[in-house]
C-alpha cells in the first residue's frame, strides 16, 4: 500500500463568518505566505521519509483550501520534491481549457522527471459559479475534455476539435510528456455514473468526503464494470482520501486534537468535527445539487468517534493508526492512502514524519 500527503494550504488565521465565498475582509496576506511555505515544508518532509506521493487540488474563493491554481504549486514542488510523485488531484476540468490544462500537466511531468500523476475532476457545484459555467452541463464537459486531453497527450500530429463544449482549429502540444503513452488519470467516482465511466475509460478512481460504507460499495461497482469492459483494476488504481494524526500514544493524539479544537484551529479535519452545515459552507459546498450536499452533510456527521469508525479520520498511535489502515485496505482494496494533517505546525510535521517512520514500512506490505 502506498501513502500520499495532501497539504491543503488551509488559511489558519480569522476570517469572516464562514459561507462561500467567503469575504476576505480579515485577509492576511503574512499567513497566507506562511501557510503556502508550511505546506512545501511538509511536502517536503513527506519526500524525505518516504511518502510515495504529494498532491494538490483545486479549489476556489474560501480560506479551506487556497490553491486555486494547482499547477502553480505543483510546479513549486517539482524543484523541493525529489523523489515522489506529484499528484494533481485534480483539476476542474470542466471549468477550465482543457487543451491548456494538457500543456500543464505535460509540462509538469517534464520538469518533475516523469512524476507526474493526473487528477481530473468535476469539481463541487459552487465552483461553477466562479467562472459562470452551467453546472447542469458538468458530466458532458467533463467527459469531452478527459476526451481531448487525453487526445493532446499522445497524438504527435497536428489535429482539429470540433466538440460540443470545445473548439480548436489546430491542436499539438510542447512539450509532450514524459510518461508514456500518458501521466496515470485518476477521477472522483463517488457515483455509479462516474465508476462506470472510470471503468469504460480505464482510469483511475478516488474517493474523498465520504464513509468506508461507501465507498466500498462505489469501488465494488467500480470492479464489476471494469471486469465487463474487459480488464481488472489494481490496488494503485484506488485512491481513499482521509485526515490523520499518528502521535506517540492514543492519549496523547486526543490530547492534541483537543487542545488544538481549544485553540479554535482551522485544519481541514477539525472542520468536519464542527457540525455539517459549518463544515459544508466553509468547505465551499452549497450550491444547486442537492443531492450531492446531503451526501456531504452525511459524511460529516457522527462526531470524533463516528468519524473514526466510519473511515473519515485516521487517529492515534502507530499501532492503532496500522489497524485503522488495514481495515481501510480490506474494505475498500484502496492502493494508494491520500492523507491530510489533521493538525498544523510542529504537530503535523511530527506526525508525518512518525508516519513515515513507523507506520508506512507496515502498510507498505498489505496487498504484497
């Protein structure tokens, strides 16, 4: 099993009453500076003690993740990060030009050496709104520009898109990619819809914001397409998204969970502690699909302990956080394990690089 840290860049100072967009009349541009330097320390932590992967995302208008450029940052990481992969997970794709989100990722993976790794998403409903695109048009943008950006990467020769979405007279990338024929592809795949296209597609698929239940239940309709479009997905092919905090005892992991809940501290995990409907407009959330905000308002809810049993927070001490994992493995047959800090500072640096230390050389033999 494979290990990946997810850095959020997650705003840690005061901000105006949550929503989206939130309102950046508290900004502060030296933590915003501070925040973006933790996050390539972490990165670069992971690096060193043997993560296997370091991703950014995308995400818009809101303190919980400030990176909506993640080419930006993963072109930062290129130069601090030496030896593991660089997983965009991902890029809205259907809110951006896809011919250009083509030459990025083909860029990146060149100056990364070939490490690039590929995440292409939808994106979550509010995010339509920041570049006024029609939300109801989401899967069939989607799908046309995995399509093209595929297409970009391995067709050597000029050639022209005519598209429902998308128009190009004249199409052929530099620099191509390393990788070949392209970077792995990996999508969210929560819905039956998005597994079927995944399997149809032989992409990749990872689950975020959601339970062990189900995503067991998405990654089992997962296989049974892929068995019928004629190929078997591997573990590396299933990513499970998840807060963690490894600390030397049990104790002491609740002890600085509490103590930085005490300190009003803003990390991606502690938000989804705080009660859905917080948790979802800070997360940027709302918006015009109901259905997938009471999936989210779900997966939030059950406090501290429910969130542990439920697959939603890795938490305690290196022994405990294995078994945590193991379950995680044999539920769900996840690869590759997306973790983000559950706390900042000196905390998640300690707690990465226990981690790595005295928990990765473990989970690296489930699945062998």
């Amino acid at each position: 099993m494979k290990a990946a840290l997810f850095s959020p860049c997650t705003y840690p100072g005061p901000t105006a009453p949550s929503g989206w967009p939130t309102p950046a009349t508290v900004y502060s541009t030296g933590i915003s500076e501070q925040t973006f330097a933790a996050a390539i320390e972490q990165s670069r932590l992971a690096d060193q003690v043997g993560f296997d992967w370091v991703t950014v995302a995308e995400h818009h208008y809101g303190p919980f993740c400030m990176t909506p450029n993640p080419m930006v940052l993963a072109g930062a990481l290129t130069q601090v990060v030496k030896r593991a992969k660089i997983a965009l997970l991902g890029a809205d794709i259907p809110i951006l030009n896809p011919v250009r989100v083509a030459e990025e990722f083909a860029m990146l993976d060149t100056m990364s050496g070939g490490r690039l790794i590929a995440g292409m998403l939808r994106g979550t409903p509010n995010e339509y709104v920041t570049y006024n695109v029609n939300p109801k048009e989401s899967r069939g943008r989607f799908e046309e520009a995995l399509q093209l950006i595929r297409m970009a990467w391995i067709e050597p020769e000029p050639f022209g898109w005519q598209g429902r979405y998308w128009q190009y007279k004249a199409v052929c990338i530099w620099p191509r990619p390393i990788q070949q024929p392209h970077p792995p592809i990996y999508m969210s795949g929560s819905s039956p819809e998005s597994g079927e296209f995944a399997a149809k597609n032989r992409v990749g698929l990872g689950f975020a914001v959601t339970t062990l239940a189900l995503a067991s239940k998405a990654a089992r309709h997962y296989r049974a397409q892929a068995a019928l479009a004629g190929w078997t997905p591997r573990p590396d092919d299933i990513i499970y998204r998840v807060a963690f905090h490894v600390a030397e005892s049990d104790e002491q992991a609740l002890e600085d969970l509490a103590a930085a809940a005490a300190a009003g501290s803003r990390s991606f995990s502690l938000a989804l502690s705080q009660g859905a409907e917080a948790a979802i407009a800070e997360a940027g959330y709302y918006g015009r699909d109901d259905a997938q905000r009471g999936r989210v308002a779900a997966a939030f809810a059950g406090g501290l302990q429910g969130r542990i049993q439920n697959g939603q927070l890795l938490l305690g001490s290196p022994r405990t956080m294995i078994d945590q994992i193991r379950r995680v493995h044999e539920e769900v047959g996840a690869g590759v394990l997306d973790l983000v800090p559950a706390l900042g500072g000196e905390k998640a640096m300690a707690s990465i690089g226990r981690f790595g230390e005295q928990v990765l050389p473990v989970i690296r033999e489930f699945g062998a």
